[in-house]
C-alpha cells in the first residue's frame, strides 16, 4: 500500500486515522492562517484554501524524498449565523465562544486538500455539518473550560469527549465533527487517488 | 458525587463514560433478550423494555448494597425498512446485514433507562438517529468483517473505528450512534436526578 502522511498536528485526526486501521505518517506544516483570514471571508473558501496550503507545504517539505506518498490535509473552522469562529485564544475566549453556541445551531466546516509526491494533481473541497449544542449555564460553560477540551479545538470543544454531553444533534458527517471528513476522503482516495481504503 | 453504576458490558457505552469524565463502575446483568424480541415488535418500545429490564436486573443485584447509586442501562438495535436487526450472529450474519444497509439509510435506536438503588423513581426513554452508509462493495464488506468490528455491535458496525470511512451522514444524537445517547442521559439525570453532569 502507498505511503499516507496526515499534514496535520492536530490529535483529533491522528486519532480519526488510527481508529480507522490506516497506516499513516504525520508531518506537521506551519502556515500562516492569519494571512488567509484576512483576505478570505467566505468559510467554504477559508477552509479550502487553509487544507490547500498545508497541503503545498508538506509536498514542498517532501520534494527531496523518493517515497511516492499521498499527502492528505484539513482545516477546520466554525461559521454560527456567517460568523467564522476559529479556535479560542485563551480561556475567556473560551468562555464567549461557548456562550454563543449554547443552545444554538452552529456549522462545522472543515477543508480537505489531497495530493502526491510525485503528481500535480491537487483535490480540494470541504464538508460541512450542522451541529445544535443544548442550552448550557454558565456554571457549565466554565467547569466545561477547566477540563481544558477547548485548547486547540475549532469552536472550542471536542465532540469525542465532555462535550457528547451537550450535543443535542448533528446533521451530516459525524467524523467531519471530530476533524476531518472521513468518509469524503475515502470517496477522494479511490476516485482521484485509485486507493480503495475499505479493500485494505 | 453521587455513585453511578453503568449497567452494560458494552466497551463502546463504557469509553464514552470515560470520554465524558464520568466516574462509574460497570455491573453486567443478564437479560433474557429473545424473550422480549418474540413479544414486542414494535423498536423503540422494545429498546426501552430492554433497558429497563437491565435497569431493574442491576437494582435487584444492589438490593444489599448501602451505597446511593444512580444506575444506567441502555438497549440499542436498528431498523431497517420496519425490521429490527440487532448484531450479527457470525461472519455470514454480520454480510447479511452491511449488505443492507450498504447504500441505505437505517434508524439507530437505543433504549435508555434511569433509576436509583433507593428510589422507586424509574425514568424511561429512547433516541433514533438515522445513520447513512456509502455504497460498499462485497470486497468492501469482507475487509470490514475481517476486522471483527461487527462482534457484539447493533448493526454489526462501529462507528468510532473504520466504519467512519463508509458513514456518510447521520441525523440525530452522535453518542447515540456510539451507544448511548448521552445529552439524553444528561438532560434526565438533571431535570429527574438532581445531577446536573456538567457542573462536575
């Protein structure tokens, strides 16, 4: 089977790979997500653009190995009412994110980009899903931030942990929730990529 | 804290405790489950006939105990086209049943029941979610099987490990679709318990 490297730090999807038996390598890519936000306001485009630009910097990181690779990269943000929310800053960032979501409907948008080492061809697109949280107090919202979910997380909070608690209900990919849309990347992979993940 | 006591031998309810942070102990219980089956057709009124059952199974094995505790007990099946398939028998069973729901669209229903060791309160209730699957070919299916997901597992998939791969879309409780719905768990334990989860 073909090298698979996630570029990506983020533990949600390391996970999302593991737990789904793929073989993978990480490689984590730095880039400079303020400069998109800036000029990108449209959150399907933000995201896409992020995951394509990750997915530059690790092909450029790998330019000098000889192993063909697929290189797979994301990018996840939240959009509540065209407002894009990324992950908190601190913890009374936390706080102001939680508040808004409670007992509210907010999208969860996440950016693929797939490529190869050794092919120019460059897939991007993005999954969506919608996700109600249920009404929390702020008693709630602060004992939530102490257990320290909300670090490095888009929109503050992890689906696969305390949060299961508040979630009244999702519509759409519940792996995009937890970071990356999996089942988009397994229909990528085998039309793009001709690498069936579910013959393996 | 009040003590809680899960009353399930299911890994996948146990891991989302402990994802939540809850602290539990588990208790087993054995309940005649094909007895229900031949007498109550209708899903949802058989999950909660079913979790209560093992509601009131792990109430009577703490009779003698002295501590307060909440117990938790769940059921879960899913339903296809009006027709209840539970997990599989054996590898041919659990073909049977991904060919199904391969490219289709099926309900997921658990069965939740609430009470307490000292308390004749008895809180009954039942989460459907529906869950999409791509389109699997039989390689696909046998792969899968090989992996031995399917053992133990309503519908003979998991959809924490590779089936996050072929789900392309479900509507309703994601924890529900792991194996308990746990913002209903939430919502009884507070507004029936007087334990409010998210506090802790």
């Amino acid at each position: 089977m073909k090298n698979i490297i996630l570029a990506s730090k983020s533990i949600d999807r390391s996970k999302l790979f593991q737990n789904s038996k793929i073989i993978f390598s990480t490689l984590i890519t730095e880039v400079d997500e303020d400069k998109y936000k800036l000029v990108i306001s449209h959150p399907h485009e933000l995201v896409k653009q992020l995951a394509k630009a990750k997915a530059v910097a690790a092909k450029k990181n790998l330019e000098f190995t000889k192993t063909d690779s697929i290189i797979v990269a994301g990018d996840t943000i939240i959009e509540l009412n065209g407002k894009i929310i990324g992950k908190a800053t601190d913890e009374n960032n936390a706080y102001e994110i939680l508040k808004q979501l409670s007992n509210n409907t907010h999208n969860l948008i996440t950016g693929i980009a797939v490529t190869e080492t050794f092919n120019p061809k460059m897939i991007v697109d993005y999954e969506s899903t919608s996700v109600k949280f249920t009404k929390l107090s702020d008693k709630n919202i602060w004992a939530y931030i102490k257990s320290g979910e909300w670090k490095g997380r888009a929109g503050a909070y992890s689906i696969g942990e305390r949060a299961s608690l508040f979630i009244e209900l999702i519509k759409g990919s519940p792996s995009n929730v937890v970071g990356l849309p999996m089942n988009l990347l397994y229909k990528i992979l085998k039309k793009e990529f001709n690498l069936d993940l579910l013959e393996i």
